[in-house]
C-alpha cells in the first residue's frame, strides 16, 4: 500500500520516514518530496509498505501524531493524476 504522509517538518529525512513507519512492518520505501528550486522539503512525503494490514496499522496510529514537532496526516495515497502539460515558456 503506498501511503501519504502530510504536514512534516522541515527536519525529516528520508530515513527518518522510513524508521517511523518500520515500527509497524516492512517499508519498501520512504520519499520526502523536495523542491527542485530551494532544496528543502515541501512538507509531505510517501511510504511504500507490501503488507496493507501493517500499512493500516501504521495509519491507525500515526494519523494525527506527533513527529518533529509537528502533527502529521497519513492516509492512503490516491493514484497520480495525469494532468496535461502547460507549456508557459
């Protein structure tokens, strides 16, 4: 189950994501999500887990908990949606 994770602070890593998320099963993976023109997070990332009951799990516990001093939202990413591409230059 890929995994939606909002709301995070500008201090989590990669493995940081990955660490929080271990506590409840296997992680494939764990992306923060980083701007292209300043280098610093955007504040959401995602968790790729193979077992959706320790996926569920980890929602179950960490929606609305507290990490980096803030309280992040996790819920089931939706697929991408595929949106045309605007041409401004």
């Amino acid at each position: 189950m890929n995994l939606y994770v909002s709301n995070l602070g500008p201090n989590v890593k990669d493995e940081n994501l990955k660490q929080l998320f271990a506590a409840f099963g296997s992680v494939n993976s764990a992306k923060v999500i980083i701007d292209k023109f300043s280098n610093q997070s955007r504040g959401f990332g995602f968790v790729e887990m193979p077992d959706d009951a320790e996926a569920q799990k980890a929602i179950d516990a960490l929606n609305g908990s507290s990490n980096d001093s803030r309280f992040i939202k996790v819920s089931e990413a939706r697929p991408r949606e595929e949106r045309p591409r605007t041409n401004k230059w």
